[in-house]
C-alpha cells in the first residue's frame, strides 16, 4: 500500500519491498543558446562582492556538447527540446516536469508549478516535448504560494521502485506533495530543506542506486537527515566545501547505476565513489554552476 511519509517514524517498512517502476533510459536536454545569468534567483548567481556571475557562452556550449556527448557514449538516447529566447534558464530541463511510468504502463509526466514566473513561461515548452515523445501529462492545482513543485529539481525516484523522494521549502511547498502522491500511485517521502543554498533537493542529494546516495548533511533539517540515512543503508556523506558551488558534488548525476557524471574537483567523493564500486566521469559544468546548477539539473532523465 502506497504512503505518504513525513518522518523516519513513520517509514516502518523496507522501502526496496515496495512494487518496482522501470528504469529511465532515455535523456532530454535544452541547448544553451539563450542561457544567461541575469535573473539571480538563488545564491549561486552572484559573486562574493555581489555582482552578477558574467558567462562564457563559448565555453558553456563546449561544457553542454561534452555532457551530451557523454550520455550517447554511456548508450543513452539524448533528445532535445528546443531553447527560447527569453527563458535563460530552460537549459535546466530537470525542474518543468516530473516523468514517470502508471501502474498500468503509461508514460506520464507531472508538469511543475515552478515558483519563478519566468522559468514557469518554460512549461509548455517541456510540455510540448514530452507529448511529442508520447507522454501524457498532468497538472496540478494552479499555481499559487501554496502550490509550488519544481520536477525533478526536488522530487526523486528511488531507482526501480514506485518510490519518491520529494523536498521543500525554497521552490516546492510540501503540501503539494499531497496532490502529487495522488497522480504518482507510489510511496512518496518528504523531506524538508532548511539550507538556502541547497535550495532543491538536486543540489544535496544525488541517488545512485536504491541503497546507495550522495548527501549533504548541513541542507536538511534533523528529520530530513534521519530518513536520509534511514533510506540509503550506502550512504556517501559529502563535505559542504564540495558540495557548495563552485564544486556542486551532490549535483551528480548516476543513470545506469554505475556511472556517476559529476562536476570536477570533489576529490573526496570521488575516491569514496570509487571505493563504493561506482565509476566517476569528471568534466566540467563551471558556466552552468554560475547559475546555481551543474549536470543533474541539465538534463531530464526520462522512461
Ligand atoms: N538558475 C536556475 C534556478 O535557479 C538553476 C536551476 C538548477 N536546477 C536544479 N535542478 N537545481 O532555477
């Protein structure tokens, strides 16, 4: 039976019992082309002196064609949605929608309520992506301060099991998790996050597989870190200093269960991912990190 879980006393049950969902295989990303920083809506997009990060958009298109390139080379099929001038922050194609398969096979995709009103003009444009690639979608109740979600910038699949791991408190409010838990017809978990720099759950905890995650202690809120650890029985616990930009450790991205894409320089999760099995691929998202995102925010990973 599916629940709706706020706190590790109320998560009695092993979560990998639950029914299974299919693996994503498929990868949707948003060219760069009208990508800029000047719309500083986190705490990444400004220097220490207060100023605007300036972009290299020379070098953010090479860093974004390096990211594409590696998922066709992991054997992923990477399609992409079309860039809109305008909507500088659309590259980050994780947080307009939440994909996901029914219980009875059907490709379905939560579009978000996103708590910017320009990055929520992005929508239909994801929207019109994931029907064109055969989803059906569904909305929830509209969009007020109380109705905020942002895909999956804050709600996680647990890999292979209807499980989802939803954060709030920057740009998703928890009680929408009460209307996405009854589209998802899957076990849903809240988490709350108390640390405006990590303000999605993207940025502080990235799942490898259903037992394994990297996670940043200093986001949560004492309840979020108990179920954090009382989930992943293989957890990584990563240093602020990695996982605060300019490194974004916790931005990571594992598609297969194997392989981690990660933003160079986190040298300590890179040798406890080693010596967990996994395999990291360092490159380099510093242009896309100006704006307070790096690999998992640049891509939708979809069924
Ligand atoms: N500048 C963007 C914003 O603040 C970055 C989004 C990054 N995405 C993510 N999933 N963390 O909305």
């Amino acid at each position: 039976m599916n629940k709706l879980i706020h706190s590790s006393k109320e998560l009695t049950f092993d979560l990998r019992q639950t029914p299974s969902m299919p693996l994503a295989r498929q990868i949707l990303m948003v060219r760069p082309t009208f990508f800029h920083v000047d719309n500083p809506i986190n705490p990444h997009m400004r220097k220490a002196d207060g100023t605007l990060h300036q972009l290299d958009k020379p070098k953010a298109m090479k860093e974004w064609e390096v990211l594409r390139e590696t998922y066709v080379k992991l054997g992923f099929s990477v399609h992409e949605a079309d860039a809109q001038e305008g909507l500088p922050d659309m590259v980050f194609c994780a947080n307009q929608s939440l994909p996901f398969v029914s219980r009875t096979g059907l490709k379905t995709a939560i579009m978000s309520n996103m708590a910017n009103d320009t990055r929520h003009k992005e929508v239909p444009a994801l929207e019109s992506a994931l029907t064109r690639l055969g989803y059906k979608t569904e909305h929830l109740p509209a969009r007020s301060s109380g109705t905020l979600f942002e895909g999956m910038g804050d709600a996680l699949w647990l890999p292979g099991h209807r499980v989802l791991l939803g954060g709030y408190g920057h740009r998703t409010t928890q009680e929408i998790y009460g209307a996405v838990f009854g589209l998802v017809d899957a076990t849903v978990i809240t988490f709350e996050l108390a640390n405006p720099r990590f303000y999605h759950l993207d940025t502080c905890l990235s799942i490898l597989d259903s037992q394994s995650a990297l996670a940043c202690k200093e986001a949560f809120t004492a309840e979020g870190w108990a179920l954090v650890k009382q989930i992943f029985p293989k957890l990584i616990e990563v240093s602020v200093s990695e996982a605060d930009s300019p490194v974004f450790a916790c931005n990571a991205h594992c598609p297969d269960g194997r392989h981690v894409i990660m933003q160079s320089g986190a040298e300590r999760t890179v040798s406890a991912l080693k010596s967990h099995g996994f395999i990291p691929i360092e490159l380099s998202t510093e242009e896309f990190v100006k704006s307070g995102g790096s690999v998992f925010c640049m891509k939708l990973q979809f069924f």
